[in-house]
C-alpha cells in the first residue's frame, strides 16, 4: 500500500507538536474558609505579648471596637461596638455587626495602596477592626489592645470584605521589617488575617478560620 507522502509529513508534524507542548498549568483551587460569624472572646492583661506575663485585673474594662475604612491598617474612626464588661470571657454576635462594617467599608485607600497592599477585585470595599481598652471608671487607656491567637500567640487581625476577594502584597511595615500578604476570601464577611512573625524583619500574612476562642491582649501600660 502506498503512503501519500505529503500526508505521512503532517501526521508527523502534528504527533511532534503533540509531545512537545507544555501541559496547561492549572492554578490551585483557593482554600474555603467560612466568615467569622460570633466571637468568644477571652479577655487577658499582661505586662507584655509574652506567655507567662499575665497580671490580674479585677476592674471593669471598656472595649472599644472601631472600623477603619479601607484599610488593613492604620487608626479606626468609626464606631463598631462600644462594650463595657466585667466577666474574663464573653460573647460577640458579629452577624448583628453587619450592616454597620458594610456601610462603612470602602476600596482600599491610597496610603494602603502606598504600603503595598493590593485587592482583587479592585472594587472591593475593605473595613478593618481596631480596638482600644480603657479603665471604665477612669476613662484611662490601658495600653496596647489586640487580638491573639491562644494556641501560638500570634497577632490577628479582624477584617470585613464585601465579596470574595483576594488581597495579597509585599507590605512596608518599618524601613527595615516587610510582610508579605496572600489571602483569598471565598465570600463576603468577617474574616482573620494571622500575622506570623518569621525573623525580626519578616512576617507572614495569611487567612485563618474561625477560631472557638481568641485571646484579646491587653498590655497595660507602665
């Protein structure tokens, strides 16, 4: 049987390209991590971040929980919750707290964009939770305030996004100390960034899931 010979050289044209064509990359799903939606929080007051620094405290503190807007970081202006308490531990319905982070959430404003920070979709509208703590007698503030993680110590940061997003970055902290950023949140909501410290000049920023606890620190001041 005779072979057309212009066939035979396009079968083997094509099985050539066949074996030689890179295979299609095919990105890795995004891990799914539901939103926070309540907070047991354990109150704790120590002298410093360390383990083993805690101090006892028997006045009733004031947590103040404020909103700042458009930012991961930075100093919050708006009011989230106002909450004075006695108990060690107590509860936070942050569904309830909803609309509020919604209607003051804004795309990520330019001195977070100057930091390093970065969204996808860049329409996303981003609010950050902050918190002071004060005396509720005196008024006076007791410190640093914020939130840890009680099984490793380190920070978190509580944020509200109003869609799935991805926010990711090499992030200026001090002229010497970066942190690079990659999260990916799957829906709209509440939801942890944990801040793992690396080495003195490097940290690590990545989503967490829903925690049954979280310690909110409170340093009081010297």
């Amino acid at each position: 049987m005779t072979i057309n010979a212009r066939y035979l050289v396009v079968v083997v044209a094509l099985l050539a390209a066949c074996t030689t064509q890179s295979p299609r990359k095919v990105e890795a799903p995004a891990q799914t991590v539901p939103p926070v939606a309540s907070l047991t929080i354990r109150m704790e007051y120590a002298t410093d971040r360390a383990a083993g620094s805690v101090v006892a405290w028997t006045r009733q503190t004031r947590l103040w929980m404020g909103l700042v807007r458009g930012a991961v970081m930075g100093t919050p202006d708006v009011t989230l919750q106002d909450y004075a308490f006695s108990p060690p531990q107590f509860t936070l319905d942050l569904e309830a707290l909803t609309p509020t982070a919604d209607e003051h959430a804004q795309p990520l404003i330019m001195p977070a964009l100057a930091r390093g920070f970065r969204v996808e979709p860049v329409e996303t509208r981003i609010a950050r939770v902050g918190t002071y703590s004060y005396d509720a007698e005196t008024g006076d503030a007791l410190g640093f305030s914020g939130f840890i993680d009680p099984a490793d110590r380190q920070l978190l940061t509580l944020i509200y996004v109003d869609r799935p997003c991805r926010l990711y970055g090499t992030i200026r902290l001090e002229e010497s100390k970066v942190a690079d950023l990659d999260a990916r949140a799957s829906t709209a909501g509440f939801h942890w960034l944990k801040i793992n410290d690396q080495d003195p000049a490097h940290q690590r920023i990545v989503l967490a899931p829903p925690l049954p606890e979280v310690t909110h620190l409170v340093v009081i001041a010297q």
